[in-house]
C-alpha cells in the first residue's frame, strides 16, 4: 500500500510541494544558485519535449480517422472540439468575471530578490510550437489522404517512443521540478499567501465542470428531442472511477458499461463513440487549463491575459486536446508550448499550472469521460437522421 502511494503522480508531486515549502526560507545562497540551474535544466527538457509530442500524437490520431471513414467520424470532431473550446470559452468568462473580485496577492514587486545561476545550459527545441503543430496536422492530412500505411506505422512507433518519454523521463522528473520552483518561491516569501487562493480557484473550477457537463447533457437533449438524462443517470459509477483512477483511458471500460447501460443509446455508435471521444474530447482540461493560467498570470505576473490572446490561445488549446497524449495531464504537456509562446509564461509561471492542474487533474477526467455520454448521444442521434435520409 505505501508503495502504490509513493508512486502514485499527485502524491509525489504533492510531496514536492511540501518539501519545497519547507526547506525554501531557509536555503543559504550556494544550495539556491544550485536549485536556479536545476530548475532551469528540467525546465529546458520539458519545453524540449513538447513539440516531439504534438508531432507524435496529432499525426498519429490525424492518421487514424481513416479507418472508419464515415460522415459520425467528422461530426463526433467537430462536436468534441465544439465542446472543448466552447468550455474554454466558458472558463475564460468565469475568469474575467470572478478573479477581479477575488484578493490575489501578487509576486510582480514583492520578496527577496534570487541569486544569479550557478550554472546555465540551454536545451532549444527542434522547432517552436507552432512550427511542431502545422507539421503535424500537414503530415497526419498527407497520410490520411494517400493512406500511407508505413508512414502510418512509422509515426505510430514514435508516437510510442515519445509516450515512453513522457512516463519515464517528464513525469518522474516534474515532482523535482515543482520541488525547485516551490522552494524558490517559498525563499521569496509570496507563495505562502498566494496558497489559500489556489484552493479556492480549484474549487471554482470543480463547480465550474459540474456547470458543463449539465449544459452539455442539456444541449445534447435538445438536439436529440430525447430525455438525456437517460444517458447520465448511469454514469455515476464511471465518475467514480474516473476520479480515482485519473485516467480516461483507466476508465474506457466502465463508461462503456455506463453507455451501454442507456436504453436511448446504441451500442454499435457508442463501441466506437466512447472510445474515440475519451481521447479527442477534454472539456473538463480545457475548463481547468484556462482558469489557471489566468490565476497564475494575474498571481505571477500581476495581470490577465487580453481577451484577444486568451480566445485564440483556447482555440488553438482546443486543437491541441484532439491529439493529447493520454497521461493524466496530458493536455497540459501538449500545451505548455503554447503557454510560453502565447501568454508568456516563464519556468515558476509553468510550474505553477502543471501543479494546480494535477491536485484536480481526477476532476477533470471525470468531467471529460461524463461530457462523452452527451456527444455520444449527439452522435447517435446524427447517425439516425443520416440513415434515414440514405433511405428516402
């Protein structure tokens, strides 16, 4: 038992949290210089990983719509995408709405000032975000459309290898490096404040995901003419479980079980619905990722981002959590190029984001897989009205 906690990801990151809340007020300059190049060096591998996994799972994903090549393939992307945007969008309106009235306390002008670096190495990625993002979507499109099955292989097998790297080389590193990033925030003297507020702000956004999955049920009932709660009445247990085992993909099985549970749901749709839609739809991510990074840019940074950047960073958010990998967090790792990029985020601003979102990364699983059951029945729905027009 103790062993399956000391290897579980949010103890050991929450761990790395306590630690360097601890020992940070009383680090002596040389240990800080040491921590500044540490913090620097896992930073620069995290960055140096991002764009190998757009590459390696948009391709991949992009690659694969072609086995079952049918109208419900395009709509359930679009709907997903909707979806995940539109929640972002949703989020983003609660930020700009709520945070103003909250008492943040800010790190622009306040603390100790830090050492400079022991020791610096610069580790730049092969190509920017943006660059890794329309490469993926140019070469996943070219596979798609010559049917290239061993290009399709070749970038399955790296899509493998970067997955790899993610599980033995970012996930173990990350509780070091929130470890390095607390204990320096700790030795400036704000974060110790800043603590009660990210409480707060995780549980906003747990209600905010609670919101979302009602409208999404609303909507899908709606446009079905059905009684969706049909549909989520039997999805308690796959909630359950998604917030215990923080993974979508840990908890395929029940939400098939959930789906198949329904009786205005079919289960030759939702065999392939569910499935598909537990790794292109990540509504409860995109909730989580957008209220965060504004409360750690108006924490960090003393502001919020403009609405113009914030909706085109939730755009293309929405984008990147079609091709996530499917790591608890997997979202966030596939963006944190586009934080830095986009919003500006330095190494304590990324540090902070991967930290909050992995103390309610369970949540926003569970929101995800929840959110399924409506597309599926949108999806389901769709599938009806098109057979019945290819029969009149």
């Amino acid at each position: 038992m103790l062993k399956k906690l000391a290897n579980n990801t949010i103890v050991r990151l929450i761990t790395g949290v306590i630690l360097g809340l601890l020992i940070g007020p009383h680090l002596e300059e040389g240990v800080l210089q040491v921590i500044l190049s540490t913090k620097h060096i896992l930073g620069q591998l995290i960055l140096f990983l991002v764009p190998l996994i757009i590459l390696g799972f948009i391709v991949s994903s992009i690659a694969k719509l072609d086995r079952k090549s049918s109208s419900i393939i395009g709509f359930s992307l679009l709907i997903a995408y909707l979806s995940s945007t539109g929640a972002g969008l949703f989020s983003g309106t609660l930020g700009y709405t709520i945070l103003p009235w909250l008492d943040v306390p800010t790190t622009a002008s306040l603390g100790k000032e830090l050492p400079t670096m022991l020791f610096k190495l610069d580790i730049p990625p092969i190509f920017d975000v943006m660059t890794s993002l329309v490469l993926a979507l140019m070469i996943g499109l070219g596979i798609l459309w010559t049917q290239s099955k061993p290009l399709e292989i070749a970038f399955d097998h790296f899509k493998e290898i970067v997955l790899l790297l993610v599980n033995k080389i970012l996930v173990p590193l990350l509780p070091l490096y929130i470890a390095c990033n607390f204990a320096l925030l700790s030795y400036v003297g704000t974060i110790q404040s800043q603590l009660p507020i990210f409480l707060m702000v995780i549980v906003i956004v747990i209600l905010a995901h609670v919101v979302w999955i009602i409208t999404l049920y609303t909507i899908a009932g709606i446009y079905a003419k059905k009684n969706s709660w049909e549909v989520l009445k039997h999805y308690g247990s796959t909630y359950l479980t998604a917030l215990g085992t923080m993974s979508s993909a840990a908890t395929l099985g029940i939400a098939l079980q959930s789906a198949n549970k329904s009786k205005i749901l079919k289960p030759e749709i939702t065999n392939f619905t569910i499935p598909f839609f537990s790794n292109v739809h990540l509504c409860g991510a995109m909730i989580t990722e957008t209220f965060f990074v504004m409360t750690v840019s108006l924490v960090i940074y003393g502001y919020l981002p403009d609405v113009g950047t914030l909706i085109l960073f939730i755009l293309l958010l929405g984008i990147f959590a079609l091709g996530a990998p499917g790591v608890p967090g997997g979202a966030l790792m596939a963006s944190l190029g586009l934080i830095t990029s986009m919003l500006g985020f330095d190494d304590t601003g990324i540090a902070l984001v991967l930290t909050i979102f992995a103390l309610q990364d369970s949540f926003g699983t569970a929101c995800n897989i929840v959110g399924d059951g409506a597309l599926s029945l949108m999806a389901t729905t769709f599938n009806e009205r098109q057979q019945k027009r290819g029969t009149n």
